[in-house]
RNA sequence: GCCCCUGUAGCUCAGCUGGAUAGAGCAUCGGACUUCUAAUCCGACGGUCGGAGGUUCGAAUCCUCCCGGGGGUGCCA
C-alpha cells in the first residue's frame, strides 16, 4: 500500500476513465498526470482528458466532466477541478502529503530497488563503457566527460538496484601502440631509456616522436618537387621520408611481434600500460569516479576474438567483400548508405571490429540487457553502424529470454573555452586532466578559506576537494550532454545558482541545523525519524512536493541517460530547502511539535540531497 | 554533396511522451543579516523560442523548406 500520491492518482484515474467510458477508452489511454507547474493550479494536474477527447471526438471539458463523476479521490484530495480547455486540477489534503512525505522517509527514500523477475522494476545487467584511455597518453579534458558522465550514469543505474559493469575501454592494441612500443623498447635495448623510471609523460613523449618517426612527410616532398626547392631540401625530405618508411616498417615487425606474443615486447608493452593505468586510476580517485582495474578491459583483450567475429560473420554472409575489404552493409536497417568496415583490404582490423567483440562479450559473457557507451558525440555514426551490424549478427539476442539487448550512444559534446573554442592551454595542447583538477581544488580551498576562515586547515583541504571536484562534475552534469559546453572555473565555483557548490551548502545547512539540534537542544536523529509532519507553511507545502518527486527524476534520469534531469531537480528542492529555510525557523519554531516536524523535513532534503549528490558521484561535506 | 547535432532573455542554460501567462541562474536595479553558515532569501527589469509555411481546440516541442553554428562522412582510433 503506497502513500505515493502519483501513483494513487494514476490508478484512480485510470479506474475513472475505465468507468467513464468502458469500451470506449483507447488503448494506452493515460491521466497524464504530473506535478503542476503552478501552486495555483493545485498540486497535480491531469492532462489526459484533452488528448482524450480528440480520439473519442467527444469536447474536451465534457470528457474531463465525465472523468470526475467517476473519480474517487476524496480520501487524499480536495475536490477536483476543471480548468482552461480541460486540465484536471487537484489539491491534497493535508495529512495525504504528509503521509506520503513520511512513506518516502526511509532508507531508500522512496525507490523501490529493482527485483527480478516480476517487479514492476526489472533488475537489469547495465553495461557503462567510461573513461576510455589510451596507452602512453595522459587523461585530458577530452576524457573529463566519458569519465564523469559514464560513471553518474553507472551510479544512477546501481542506485536503481541494477547489476552494472563497468567497462574502461583501454586503447591499449593497434599499430600506433606497436609504434609506442617498439621505439621504447629500441631505447631500451640500446640503453637510452632506462626503464625504471618512467613515467606518463615520457610514454607520451615517446608516442609523439613515434608518430612523427613513423609518419613520411609526403607533402613536403611533394612541394619540394612542385617548387623546385633545390636539392638541399630535397635530399632532407626525401631521407625523412625513407627513414618513416622504415620506422614503420620496424613498426609492422612490432605489432606483429606483439600479435604473436613475442616476450621481449610484451613485457615492454605490459609495463607500458601499467604505467598509463596507474596514471588514470590516480586521475580518476583525484576525480572521485569509480574507474578500477577490474573495470578495465583493453582492445587488447579482444584480439583473439576479432578473427572469430570476422569469420562468424564471413561465414554466415553478414558481412561481404567490397574493394578488398570486409563490409557489413546497414542501408536496409538504418537507411546509412556507408558500411561497417570490419576487415581492411590488407586483411587488418578496425575499431569497429574491436567494438563488435565488444558487443558480443558484453551482450553474452557479462549479459548486458544494455550497454551504455558514455562516449564523444562525434562518435556517433561509428556507433550507428556497430550497433546496427551487431543487430543484423545476432549479437543483441539476449542470452536471459526473448529480445534484444539495448545498445545506447550516450553521446556528449565538446568542452570549449572561454573562446567558444575546444578547450586547449595557450600553446594549444590538450589541458591535462590533473592540472584542471588541481587547480579546482586550489580555486576552492581559497574559496573556503575566505567564507569560513574558522575551519581547520585538514578539514578545509578535504572540503576543498568535495567543492571543487563537484563544481567540475556538477558543471558537466548539469547541462544536456549532447550539448557542447564553455569551461569555466568562475562560473562553475561563484557558488551561486545552478553549481555543485550550491547544492552542497544547502546540504551543509542541513547537516549544521541537525548537529546544532542535536548539540544544543539535545534533539537526537531517533526524535526526529518518528515526527508527525506538520505541513502548513506554502515554503513547507513546496518542500514537501519537491521531495515526492525525487523516485521518478532518478528513475528518468537513468533511464534516459541524462543526468542533468536529476541536476535540474537537485537544484529546484535546494531552492525549496534555501526558502524554506528563511521563511520558517527550524529550532526557534512555534513549539516541540513544529520543530521536529520541521527537522524532519530537513532531515529528509539533506538525505536526499546527499543521496541525489552521491548519485551523480559528487561528495556531500559536513561542512563547507 | 549527403548525414547527424544545435539555434530559447544581454550572458550561461532548463523546458520530460504537444498543454494553462515559455522558466532558472548570472548581470542590472531595489529590499532582507545583534544568523538555524547571507556561499542565502524576497522582489523588479528583461524573450516576435533563428526565419517562413503546415498539422492541431492548443506548437519552443510534431512535419516541410530556408538561414546561421558545430561535427561526421569506406579501409586512423
């Protein structure tokens, strides 16, 4: 038996329309109900009758008449009214919304943890491919987003009840690796690099100069040859030239090497990816994302497996030959005219044969029922054409009953900076994802030292951390993800509006009302948990609706894949919570009775404000 | 060329399957602190929702065309 009033209203909505018009009533025919956008509208609105009364061709208040005569609200709601061309306006009662507020006060704070295999929430094997690093790069602000969305989104889909796996997709395979790999092995063997002491930077390094090696200047032969610049320039460039086809011809030897599991390479290109590995898991504790070993899963792990996906789908003629290479064709499920190249025409793999692997493991190993790609938008018709090829493989089918495992590009724009440009340092490099992070902290830690210069040094770092790591999170989070956005560190940490930091302080009020409640007034959490609510204040009236909605915005937040719903929220019931709290005294309020009534709630805005925080991986301090 | 995304107040952005007078924050202006942490709150100002048609009782939202911005486009990942 529930005290939600959503869902006692859907039901006695949908029991009304059954009555009022039996047979009548269209399949799929909904109350359309949902909160009012306006206190003057009541408390709920249902907007069904309208649509309602086009597919009965019937006038629309004369629907939302019949509706009501058949509708028994009574115990819950003030009487309804119809309003404007047909809405269904209801007010609670007063002790409803305190029943419900009160239903919803528990550990779970109202979502109901998905069972299988019958609940009306399905538990879900939830696949986040994240982060996505490559071998012997830094993190940079290009995976500041896979990273921080990837894991709100796994952690939206755990608080739901789901079983998710994360999937670090490490580029750790390929001939760009085998070229990393082979000029530091070289430097080893010939003792210029020592390799005890490497670090990110030097793989990175070394990546660079390896491309540069491996890449002839063709055009700047090209040129020489279309000017005449003279045989000086001539005879550099065309021993530049020679020298990159020899790189990478010492390259190929490399990945061939590495392809045969040749020991003296694989020990270089293990310690290589240790050493990248260790970098990124630092980056991502300091970034407070739940990115580990167990969650990684490099392109390397596939390669035994990419000859059997290329020859299932030979075999089976998914996939057929064009130009010399290996194509699964997707006009007639998608209406792309490119195909999915799996195979090149020198018999070499792809990243979309690497993402086919994926999809199989993921789909029949780990058993996904979905598997979302927190990935660049640009992305997207790579994925389009993955996804639908490994549709027309079989590879969806899922292995627990009928249907098909959903595959979701949950796909992100680029971070610009203040010059609307993709954000670069001055030079023009990629800005390296621990120096943002840094000097977040450093902006926050000034911050605080400035708004509570009374807290102590150890616990100011540590707040310092939660507020500037959640003032980039939140920045993230908190806008539409397909949307490019402008960093910015004055904006994200003025404190003011829509930021991580405001949704913080408002917890923090909390957290300070509760000790001081608990402190001075020896008012404990137990005296507190059982409080009648007394619900009569309009700030105390809007707080209390705002917190109801919480079980649905996670809900869609996670199913949508779109954590900024549950931003948005977390910031109007910070807003109710901030005018609650100057309008009605907690601890100085009228009587015994008010005051815990309004302890609760407080209680109860804090919990969800740390809960809804957690979910979007922010920390929620004590103190700030 | 084709495809995808995007265009809402001076700035940054919400607006969920079409619903009531399009909402916030910043900025600007005016109020509220011997505090429950003012990192706050209350109020004012501010928008032909890129443009033009169309569907509808009703369109920022759906359809068509056009314009601006970004991105992608068969053998890199």
């Amino acid at each position: 038996m529930t005290a939600d009033p959503t869902a006692i209203l859907n039901d006695r909505f949908d029991e009304a329309m059954k009555a009022a018009f039996g047979d009548d009533l269209p399949e799929g025919a909904s109350a359309l109900l949902s909160p009012s956008k306006n206190p003057k509208f009541g408390d709920f609105q249902a907007n069904g009758a309208m649509g309602l009364a086009k597919r009965l061709g019937k006038p629309p208040r004369e629907v939302a008449q019949a509706i009501l005569e058949h509708l028994n609200v009574s115990d819950i709601a003030e009487e309804p009214e119809i309003a404007g061309p047909g809405f269904i306006n209801i007010t609670l009662k007063p002790g409803a919304l305190s029943a419900a507020v009160a239903e919803m006060d528990s550990p779970e704070l109202g979502i109901e943890p998905a069972a299988d295999p019958n609940s009306e929430f399905r538990k879900q094997t939830v696949v986040v491919d994240l982060c996505g690093v490559n071998l012997a790069k830094q993190m940079h602000v290009g995976h500041l987003r896979a990273t921080v969305i990837g894991d709100a989104l796994a952690r939206l889909n755990e608080r739901l009840g789901h079983e998710v796996i994360r999937q670090n997709h490490f580029g750790d395979w390929g001939l760009p690796i085998a070229m990393v790999t082979t000029a530091i092995k070289d430097g080893i063997d010939a003792g210029t690099i020592d390799p005890q002491d490497l670090t990110v930077a030097d793989l990175e390094h070394y990546y660079r100069s390896a491309q540069a090696e491996c890449a002839p200047d063709r055009r700047g032969l090209a040129a020489v040859e279309k000017f005449a610049l003279g045989p000086k320039a001539r005879a550099e460039l065309e021993e530049q030239v020679a020298g990159a086809e020899a790189a990478l011809a010492r390259a190929k030897e490399g990945l061939v090497a590495l392809q045969a599991g040749d020991a003296s390479y694989m020990t270089v290109w293990r310690q290589i990816c240790h050493i990248t590995l260790e970098d990124c898991f630092r980056n991502c504790r300091k970034l407070q994302a739940n990115v580990t070993d167990e969650a990684t899963a490099g392109e390397s792990t596939y390669r035994d497996e990419l000859p059997e996906v290329v020859h299932d789908l030979e075999s089976r003629g998914v996939a057929e030959e064009s130009d010399g290479a290996l194509i699964v064709r997707i006009e007639d499920l998608t209406g792309i005219k490119e195909p999915c190249l799996i195979r090149k025409s020198d018999g070499g793999y792809l990243y979309a044969t690497t993402d086919m692997a994926a999809i199989r493991r993921r789909v029949r190993k780990l058993g996904a029922d979905r598997v979302i790609y927190a990935v660049d938008s640009r992305q997207g018709l790579h994925f389009k054409q993955v996804f639908a090829a490994a549709k027309k493989a079989g590879y969806t089918k899922l292995i627990r009953g009928e249907g098909e495992a959903e595959l979701f590009h949950a796909a992100f724009g680029t971070v610009l900076g203040e010059d609307n440009r993709p954000f670069k340092t001055r030079s023009g490099e990629n800005v390296r994802l621990s120096d943002l992070l840094d000097e977040a902290i450093a902006r926050a830690e000034k911050a605080v030292a400035e708004k509570n210069p009374d807290l102590p040094e150890a616990e100011r770092h540590e707040v310092a951390k939660a507020v500037g790591i959640g003032a980039i999170k939140y920045a993230d989070l908190s806008s539409d993800r397909i949307k490019d956005y402008v960093f910015s560190f004055d904006r994200m940490l003025t404190f003011e509006g829509n930021t991580g930091p405001y949704l913080q302080y408002a917890q923090v009020r909390v957290r300070s009302i509760l000790r001081k409640a608990e402190n001075e007034h020896s008012i404990r959490e137990a005296d507190i948990a059982e409080a009648p609510l007394v619900i009569e204040q309009p700030e105390e009236k809007a707080l209390a609706l705002e917190l109801l909605k919480y079980p649905s915005v996670v809900r869609s937040a996670a199913d949508s894949c779109e954590p900024h719903r549950l931003c948005g929220y977390l910031f109007d019931l910070a807003t109710s919570f901030s005018s609650f709290f100057t309008a009605c005294p907690v601890l100085k309020a009228d009587s015994d009775e008010l005051r815990l009534s309004r302890l609760r709630l407080a209680s109860l805005t804090g919990r969800v404000l740390r809960d809804g925080l957690n979910c979007l991986g922010i920390a929620a301090p004590e103190r700030m």
